[in-house]
C-alpha cells in the first residue's frame, strides 16, 4: 500500500488504520495506491473519496475539523488535535474499495459496523519536523572565513604570476629589445 499523504494527519498511524479497513473488508491492501487528503469542507465533519472501478487507486479526504456544542447551543467545527469521526472515515474507504473491486453503487451493501467503537484509532496530527535552531552569525562568520580563505589563494597566485611575467619582461629589457 503507497499512501501519499496531503493531509494533516500522520502517515503511520493513518496505513495501520487503512490496514485495518482491508481486513475488516477481506481485501489485501498490496499494491494499492491510496491519496489523502484534507476535505473541501473544513467546516463540516464529513469524509469522502473517489476510486476508479477495477483498479488499485483510490482518493480519500479526511475531516479537519471535529463538530462541538458551545454552551449557547449552537454547533460549531474547531481545529482537531484527533482526527474526528474514524468511523466514517472507515465506511467511506470501505465505500471506495468496494468501487476499486468493481462495486457500482446499486450493488452495494453500507459496511455498517466496519469498526466497533474498541477498534476505532485514534489518528494524530502529524508531528511537525523540528527545525534545530540555527545560528545565523555563525553560519555568517563560517562563511566569511571560507571567503578569506578562496581571496587569500587567489592573491597568492596573482603574486606568483605577477613575478613570473615581471621576469620575462627584465629578461627581454636586458636584451635590449
Ligand atoms: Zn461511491
């Protein structure tokens, strides 16, 4: 299973959660190439994805956002450290395997309880790389000497030359040229 991953969620987690689905499914995940990505809804929790008919590819984008009540009772989406309803994240790619196996929507039967509450994972957001600190004035400092040092052999060459041809001209000088 390839997974190319455009989403907020974390790639490891994400393939053992996929792998679960196509065991749930009976269908083995070999060589299938599954994108993910970000929902074009981020403010409604909802999942959907696409698959070709007969094939191996298939298109899933995640939710974002998790749905809360605020305490004047009106529903709102916030960001979400976890991803929100994996539930319907795993019927949605159960969904689009089925298509990838030759399913058409009229010959479907709903994977209801794909996953059972015990077996649902939790997905995290994926761990942003750190950047180790740099050091800007040393980096600087670094890179001028490295200059000193290129100008100082380049001088010492010009001098070298400057010699060289300094003596061709006395030898032609004496000669009375
Ligand atoms: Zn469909």
């Amino acid at each position: 299973m390839k997974i190319q991953n455009k989403s907020k969620w974390d790639t490891d987690e994400l393939r053992d959660f996929f792998r679960l689905v196509f065991k749930k499914e009976g269908i083995s995940p070999k060589r299938y190439n599954i994108t993910v990505m970000n929902t074009r809804f981020p403010r409604k929790d909802c999942c959907t994805g696409c698959a070709y008919l007969h094939s191996k590819t298939l298109t899933i984008r995640l939710p974002t956002m998790e749905r809360v009540m605020g305490s004047d009772g009106f529903s709102r989406c916030v960001d979400s450290e976890v991803m929100p309803i994996p539930k319907t994240v795993a019927q949605a790619l159960a969904h689009e395997i089925h298509h990838t196996i030759g399913y058409q929507h009229r010959e479907m039967i709903k994977s209801e309880d794909i996953l059972t509450p015990e077996n649902l994972p939790v997905i995290h957001k994926k761990k942003r790389k750190i950047n180790p600190k740099r050091n800007f004035v040393k980096e600087r400092y670094e890179h001028a000497k490295k200059k000193l040092l290129e100008w100082q052999r380049k001088e010492t060459r010009a001098m070298k030359l400057r010699k060289k041809w300094a003596k061709k001209v006395g030898y032609y000088e004496k000669k009375g040229t």
